[in-house]
C-alpha cells in the first residue's frame, strides 16, 4: 500500500522553481553579454580596392575631358536663289579649291529673266547711241547758225568802224553812220544770244545722255544682277580645303538659303572640350592644355568658354600650338586635359571615387600591418582630375583606400584579406 509523502512533492516543485529561475536568469545574462560584444568587422577582399599614400610635395591641379577636333574655318555655302539639283560634281571627302563646282543647279525662269535683262540693255544702249547722234547734229546745227551769226557781227562792227572815220572826216552823213551803228549793235545781241543757246543746247545734250545713261546702267545692273544669280546656279567652293558635307541630291529642289554643302579647311584645327561644368568654373582663357588624338599628344592653350553650360557640361575651345600628328582629321574623338594651377607643396593623395573639394568625406585608413582599416573624417580642399589636397584628418605616409566603399557605410573598421 501507497504512503502519501507532501513533503516530497513539494520539494520537488520548489526545485523545479528554482531550475526555472537559474534558466532564465542564464539566458539573459548571456543575451546582456553577447550585446556588449563588438560587432566583428567584415572582410574585404585587398585586391578589389583602389589604395594610395599620403604625399607632400607639389600639386598639379588639372581638369579633364573628353571632345573632337573640329576646323577653325568652316565655310556653310547657301543656295544664293532658288532652284533643281541637277548634278553633284564632288563628294564628300574631296580637296577642293576656290573655283572648284560642288553643285550644278538649274532655274528656267531665271535663265528666262537674264535673257530678258540682256535684250533690254541692248535696246536702252542702242537708244542712247541713236539719241546721241541726234543731240550731236542739233547741237552742230545750232553751232553752224551760231557760226553764222559771229560772223555777220564782226562785219557789222567793222563796217561801223570804218563808217565812223569816214563821218568823222565828213565824207559820210551822221544818218548813214547811226544806221551802221545800229545794224553793229542788233549783230552783237544776236552773237551773244546764239552763243547762250549754244551753251544751253550743250548743257541739255549733256542732261539728256546723262538720263539715258542712268537708264542703261539701271538695265545694265539688273542684267549683271541676273547673270551672278544664273552663274551661281554653278556653286562653287570659294576657299581651299575640304569638302565635308553634301547633304543635297540630284533632283532635289532647294530655295535660296538653303546650305548646300561645308567646307573647312583641314590644316588648322582646334578642339572642343566638353568640361563638367563643376569644374568648369575654375577655366580660365591662356591656360595650358594636352590634347590627345590617341595617336599622339599635341600642346595647346584655352581659346574660349562658352558662357553657358549644356547637359551639365561646359564645353571650351582649346588653340593647337603643336603640329598636328598623322590621323588627325576634324571629327575626331580627342581628350583634354587644362592645367588650371601648380601648387608648390601641399599634402595631397589620389583622388577617391566621391567627394567634392572643399568638403569633408570618410575614408577608410590602414592600420598598421594592413590587416584592418579604420574609417576617418578627412577634409579636403582643392581638387585635381587624379589628386585632392588633405587639409586635415591625414598626415604624410598615412595609407588609405580611395575605392567606393558605400556598400560599407554602415561600419567603421574593416579586415584585408
């Protein structure tokens, strides 16, 4: 038979009790433990990252970018009237020469209006020969009379002359001598008034030419007017150098205006440089510039900055002081890089794959052994395309990883492997 023992179920519970509260009171002082515990840091594979050494030294602050060559002289040439396509004599590519033709053009009615301009002129010039023949024989007949007159007054005035000495000797009445005298003085004012229409016949012969000479050159400009536009139907190139477009077809019809082909002249070329227009600021014209065709590496200087920036651009003209090498051709794909300033001795590194200068970025920095790395506040100041100055935060021999370490923003020390 069974025997009830209370007391020992009640041990056995308070034992139970007392596992429990052991249990609980471990797992929590493990949990406090283990959140007191240093987050172990991540690897990082060492030969993924981009690294470089603090420096002391000079520094020079450049910009780089990326461009094509394009010709300091290009030549739009426009369609000077209306008119058809009717044959391309050059292509693309040619060398060409002032007088070379790009283009024949045709234009029916203006060929029309420079045969009517030039039956014009050659009525308005056989006008003015026929009316100066006629001025010219008017003005000899009115010469002739005038002729006629002059003489008839130098008769009169002698015989007045002569009538006087005989009157004063009393061989002659004063009735005679008076008469003579009269028949002198009417002579005289018929010579003085033909002489003054002779004057003004000459002066309205001269008028009248002169009107039918402005009406000739009147028609005689138009003509020349209508003879440039039909030879210009004929476009030609107008300078030595290459032709690069042609972007016109046979048969296409064109108005006046319209650009019918470039020419630019190959020898003198330039580059234009797309700067991001960040750094674009600093460009200053005179500056010294590299410009690599990829095929060698021509010297030159700023020329000119657009004052405006487009699709987060700038872009800036750069002069070729040197000889161009063998390839180079405009439209080719070039890189620039300007010098803006030399800086005789700074601290400075590579430049990391973010950061904007004058600002203050974190960086990742060895320790020694280069097992680990510790992120530090570093402030930096003046930038160039692959070197930023240190203003603080680092000190010379300092190493440190210039890679993007983003995916890592979230901790401060990591391990090499």
């Amino acid at each position: 038979m069974d025997i009830a023992r209370p007391s020992q179920a009640r041990k056995r519970r308070i034992r139970r009790i007392l596992y429990a509260v052991i249990g609980v009171g471990v797992l929590v002082g493990t949990s406090v433990g283990l959140s007191h515990l240093k987050q172990a840091a991540p690897t990082v594979d060492a030969g993924t990252v981009w690294h470089d050494v603090v420096k002391r030294g000079p520094m020079v602050r450049d910009v780089r970018g990326i461009g094509t060559l394009v010709p300091e002289n290009i030549v739009w040439i426009p369609a000077a009237t209306d008119g058809q396509v009717i044959k391309r004599d050059v292509l693309p590519g040619a060398f060409v020469k002032p007088d070379t033709i790009l283009v024949e053009m045709s234009d029916p009615t203006l060929e029309q209006s420079l045969a009517d301009a030039e039956y014009q002129l050659k009525a308005a010039q056989a006008d003015y020969d026929s009316l100066k023949v006629k001025l010219e024989t008017a003005l000899l007949d009115q010469r002739s009379t005038a002729a006629t007159v002059a003489s008839q007054y130098h008769q009169d005035k002698l015989q007045a002359e002569v009538d006087e000495k005989l009157a004063a000797e009393g061989l002659l009445s004063n009735l005679t001598l008076q008469l003579a005298q009269v028949k002198a003085q009417e002579s005289a004012t018929r010579n003085e008034l033909e002489q003054k229409r002779l004057g003004v016949d000459a002066e309205d012969e001269r008028a009248q030419l002169a009107a039918q000479q402005a009406k000739e050159d009147q028609l005689k400009a138009l003509y020349n007017l209508k003879k440039s536009q039909v030879d210009e139907l004929r476009v030609r190139a107008g300078m030595n150098g290459v032709l690069q477009l042609l972007p016109v077809e046979v048969g296409q019809r064109v108005t006046a205006g319209t650009n019918l082909a470039r020419v630019s002249d190959p020898t003198r070329l330039k580059a234009e440089i797309k700067i991001a227009e960040t750094q674009a600021k600093d460009v200053e014209r005179g500056q010294q510039a590299e410009i690599d065709t990829h095929n060698g590496i021509i010297p030159g200087h700023v020329e000119r900055r657009d004052p405006s920036a487009v699709n987060g651009t700038v872009t800036v003209d750069v002069h070729l002081d040197g000889p161009l090498p063998q390839g180079a051709v405009p439209d080719l794909s070039v890189d620039g890089t300007i010098t803006l300033e030399r800086l005789a001795d700074v601290l400075y590194v590579g430049r990391p794959a973010f950061g904007q200068p004058n600002s203050t970025i974190a960086l990742f920095k060895y320790e020694p052994g280069e097992k680990y790395a510790d992120r530090v506040q570093v402030k930096i100041g003046r930038a160039s395309v692959n070197n930023v100055e240190i203003l603080s935060g680092l000190k010379v021999g300092d190493e440190v990883i210039l890679s993007d370490m983003s995916r890592w923003d979230a901790v401060d020390r990591i391990k090499l492997e």
